[in-house]
C-alpha cells in the first residue's frame, strides 16, 4: 500500500514538472512573440540616420541665433557679444539650481550651441528673435511655466530643475559646426 | 455565493457580480463536446486564431503606415527596411491571410461534408457565410495598402463590377472611389475600412460561438449527442487537441514566413502602382482566383457579376438547398462522391482563374461553373429523392464501444 501511494507522489512530481515546463515555454513563446510588437515602436533605421546635422554659421552675426533642427527638436545656437560672454562667466555658482561653469558647457565661448526644449515639461524657450522676452538674466525664457535661463542657458529661476541641454557637437571648420 | 465553484476569494468576488468567470468555466472547461471530433474540428479554433494574428500585426503596421498616394508604397518599404522588426510583422500579415482563408476554406469544406450546416444550426452556418464575406471584403480592401501595381489595378477592377449594375452602376462606382478613378480619396476609404472590419468579423465571430454553443459541436457521423456519455468536457480533452493542432498550423505557417514569404504574392505589387500602365496579367490573391474564374467564364458583364456573387449566395441559402435528413456524407454514399467532385471543381477553378482567359481555359471555366451551381442548384435539392443511404448508428458511442452504457467522462471527471 505504501509502495503504491509512493509511486503515484513521484507520478504527480513529473507531472507537476511538466506543467511548470509547459507554462514556462509558454511564457518564453509569448515573450518573443511580443517583443517585436513592442519593439516596432522604438525609433526606426531611417530615424537613427538622421540623428546628426551641420549648421553654417558664418552670417552669424554677433548678437544673433539662429534655430535648427536635429532629431525633430529645436537647437539654439547664439553668438554672443562680449558682454553676454562677461556676464555668463562672472557669475557665482553658488545660488544656481544646477551649478555649471561657462567653460563646462561653451567649449568656444562666442558661440553657445543648446538643445532649446526647456527641462521642466519640454516647451521651446523665446529668447531666439531680437523682439523676444528674455527673461530676467537675459538668456532666454519659457513662456509655458516661467523659467528663466542665463547667458550660459543655466536654469536661474522658475520650475525647471536643469539647465538647458548642451548636446554633443563639434566644429568642422570656423563657420560649420556638426551637431550629433 | 453559497455554492460558488471558485476557491479564490478574488475571483469569487468577481464571479457574484459580474459572472465571467462562471461564464468561462461553463463556455470553455465544462463545454460539453462530442468525443467522436476528429482533426477537421481543429479548424475553427485556428480560424479565431487567424484572426486574433491579422488584428495584432495589423495594428501594429497600421502604425507605420501612411494612407497617402504618395506616401503608401514608400512608407510600406520602410516598414521592411528600417522599422524594428517590420518585415517580419509584415510578412506575418501578408501570409496571415493566406493562412487564414486555407483555414476557413477547409473549415467549411468540413462544414460540407459532415452536414453541419443542418437544422438546428443553420444560423450558425449563415454567420459562418457572413464572416467569408467580411474576410474577403477586408482582404480585398488589404491588398490594395501596398499601392503597388497589383493593388491598384486589383482596385479597379473590382469596383468596376459595381459599374454592371444597371442604371445606378457608374454613379456607385463613382461613389466608391470619390472621384473618377482609384486615387488617393480611395486609399484613404480602403485604409479606414480594412482597420473597421476586422472588428466587425470579431462581433459576427462572437455571435457564430453564441449559436455553434446553442446546441454544440456537429460530428462526423452528424447524429445527435444522446447524453453526457457520448461528450467529453472541453478542457483538457479538446483544449489540447487544439493547442496541438495549433503547434502543427504555427509550424507551416511560420515556414511561409521564414522562407516563403512572397510565394503566394505578386512580384508586381513590389512596383510602385502606375495609373497609366497595366501589368500584362493582373490576377487576384488565390484565395479569390475560384470567384475570379467564374466572373470570366460569363460572357456578358452583368451577367458574370451576378454569377460570381451567386456563388455565395447559395451558400447562404444551403442549410434549405440540402433536404437530406442525413447529415454525415459517411452515410451518403453518392452524395460523398459528388463532394470530392465538387472540392476538385473549386480547386479546378482555382487553377483555371490563375490562367489567361483565352481557349481551352474559357471553356473549362464554363464547365467548371456549370458544374458548380449544377452541385448546389440541382444535386443538392434532388438527391434525396434518388440516395439510399446507410443505416445510422443509435449514438455517437455504440460505432465505437458497440453500446451506448460506458461511464461518462463527466462522472469520472466530478468524482476527482
């Protein structure tokens, strides 16, 4: 009696393993099966292709931007006056939000090159056209909540909780400079 | 909830408000289903399988796809090229309706040949007709989102039948594509209705299973269940039956998709589609080539429209058509000949519609035709009046235990 109650336990052992099997392959099958639904939507080939852009900034005069585009979102690229380069640098780190020092974010100091989405919730800062509302340190300012952005596009006041995005470029020659 | 079956206090819960879960139990564990079922009875569950397949690939194209003249065909080439995993979500949806229409070519097959179309389920076999027309109606209207060569000119031709109805037909046609040609107010229309009917073949789908569980499953010898001993509970005895079934379908349809994926498409429809030059020989997909070659063996207009959706229409009215009490052809010795006859005609007109209409193939179209409303117009009503058929068995056990008193499934199952 015992041998036979012994035989039927180790019987419902190999079935509950392969139930746990069974299901576990299963498991594994949906996955794969649902990876490449879910994978479709991340940025395709053609999108990851066009993830760099050349700016000719030659016109450039001092005291002007312009704004391109890269990865489908607005790019600042200013030449400052000395005075703005002055103000930028002079300023003490101490009461920033995002302490960053001029040279850690403008490699050559006439031109700055920023991504202009605004770091609270995504809005493109005005600061770009000479009529525009610059905010109170003179860089630029988000329309949306009220950030306020310096020289050096470093958050000084307002709900943003970083300072505007520097993305990696490079110059290809004085006047061309290659974002991406 | 003082007799709940459920232990899980959730679930329990759940099931006294709102009872789905009694509903699932009853619906597909308990289901009570004919032992006797053999793999033909695979096929409507691969068929909801099919379906499930071409809506989730098929929204997920749809979010990569542009319905724009302009647009539609490079956008379809990025989905192979550049969007992560496009071709192969692409190639399941090509192929997937492939697969689907052989899987409910043979799921109505089996309909015909085991008499499941009979009374009491002749609305179940009416939705069945409904759902093959929505299915070709969405698969037409598929085929023409590449905007290739083949799409195009498969467009106008198929709006251009509507142009043989009398009077009204070159204002319908007109109306179909919202100009005076297939063009971009066309593509847009097709898009928006090939993402709609999908969900309306789930709605139909719900309401066949609501009439296929009013009195169960036919079988292959088409009698009725006389008691529990002649059924089996759906779950496990035929949720894996069909899981198996399922892994062999997977196994060639993942073959097509793998290695075959343009085998039963058009090298033409990769050509961007043209408005001013038609490809030397235009056919339809092949599930369409049979109601293809009965439009061309009718030498008028009019006329070989109406054939051709006339070819449907008898399946409609079948269930009254038939008036063989038998419904099993295993006790229908003549009528099982003509079936096979009639199922090498439908492939005949496969092949014939695949064909250039000229010579021999014309006059075989017409035979074949002929043939195929001679089976459903004349055979099926007269038959009976000439077959003798065989002697039914007195329940679905006694052919295979030789009586009917053996312990059900049931009770060995409620006694665990």
């Amino acid at each position: 009696m015992s041998n036979k109650s012994k035989s039927k336990n180790k019987n419902e052992g190999k079935r509950d393993f392969l139930i746990v099997s069974t299901y576990a392959m299963a498991g594994i099958g949906a996955a794969a099966v649902a990876w490449p639904l879910i994978d479709q939507m991340n940025p395709a080939a053609d999108t990851l292709a066009l993830a760099s852009t050349e700016v000719d900034i030659s016109s450039l005069e001092e005291g002007q931007a312009i704004t391109v585009t890269w990865r489908g979102k607005p790019v600042f690229v200013r030449h400052r006056t000395p005075e703005e380069i002055k103000l930028a640098k002079d300023v003490s780190l101490d009461d920033m939000r995002h302490p960053e020092t001029d040279e850690e974010r403008v490699p050559n100091e006439k031109f700055i090159v920023l991504v202009g989405v605004c770091t609270h919730l995504g809005c493109v800062p005005l600061g770009q056209k000479s009529g525009d509302v610059k905010g109170q340190y003179g860089g630029w300012f988000c329309p949306c909540h009220g950030s306020h952005y310096d020289h050096s596009g470093r958050i000084r006041k307002g709900p943003a909780p970083t300072n505007l995005e520097v993305p990696s470029y490079k110059f290809l020659s004085n006047n061309v400079i290659k974002i991406g | 909830m003082s007799k709940s079956k459920f232990k899980n206090p959730v679930v329990k819960w759940i099931d006294y408000r709102l009872p789905i879960f009694s509903f699932m139990d009853h619906e597909l564990n308990h289901y009570p289903t004919p032992k006797n079922l053999n793999y033909f009875w695979n096929f409507g569950s691969l068929a909801g399988f099919a379906l499930v397949t071409m809506i989730v690939s098929g929204i997920v194209l749809s979010m990569n796809y542009t319905a724009h003249v302009d647009y539609a065909f490079d956008s379809v080439e990025r989905i192979m090229r550049d969007v992560n995993h496009g071709w192969l979500i692409r190639y399941i949806h090509m192929n997937g309706a492939s697969f689907f229409f052989i899987v409910v070519y043979i799921h109505i097959f089996r309909g015909l040949y085991y008499g499941s179309y009979k009374a009491p389920r002749e609305l179940l076999w009416i939705l069945g007709v409904l759902i093959l027309l929505l299915m070709m109606a969405t698969a037409f209207m598929g085929y023409v989102l590449p905007w290739g060569q083949m799409s195009f000119w498969g467009a106008t031709v198929i709006t251009n039948l509507f142009s043989a109805i009398p009077f009204v037909g070159e204002s319908i046609v007109t109306w179909l594509w919202g100009g005076f040609s297939v063009d971009n107010s066309t593509l847009n229309r097709f898009f928006s209705l090939h993402f709609v009917l999908p969900f309306v073949i789930v709605g139909v789908v719900i309401l066949h299973l609501i009439a296929l569980h009013r009195f169960g499953s036919n079988n292959p010898i088409g009698i009725d269940v006389r008691g529990t001993q002649d059924t089996v509970p759906f779950s496990p005895y035929y949720t894996i039956k069909d899981l198996f079934g399922l892994s062999v379908f997977l196994s060639f349809f993942a073959a097509a998709v793998f290695f075959f994926p343009n085998f039963m498409g058009h090298p033409d429809n990769y050509i961007e589609a043209n408005p001013m030059v038609t490809p030397a020989h235009i056919v339809p997909e092949w599930y369409f080539l049979p109601f293809y070659a009965i439009l061309r063996a009718i030498p008028d207009k009019l006329g070989g429209v109406l054939f051709m959706f006339g070819a449907i229409a008898v399946l409609f009215v079948l269930p009254w058509l038939d008036r063989s009490p038998v419904r099993s052809s295993q006790f229908r010795p003549i009528f099982k000949i003509f079936f096979w006859i009639l199922f090498l005609d439908c492939i005949l007109l496969g092949y014939l519609g695949a064909m250039p209409a000229e010579g021999i193939y014309v006059i075989l179209s017409r035979i074949a035709t002929a043939y195929y409303f001679f089976h459903f117009l004349i055979l099926f009503p007269l038959l009976p009046y000439i077959e003798k058929t065989k002697p039914l068995p007195i329940s679905i056990s006694e052919p295979i235990l030789g009586g009917g008193s053996t312990a059900s499934a049931f009770a060995v199952r409620e006694k665990k």
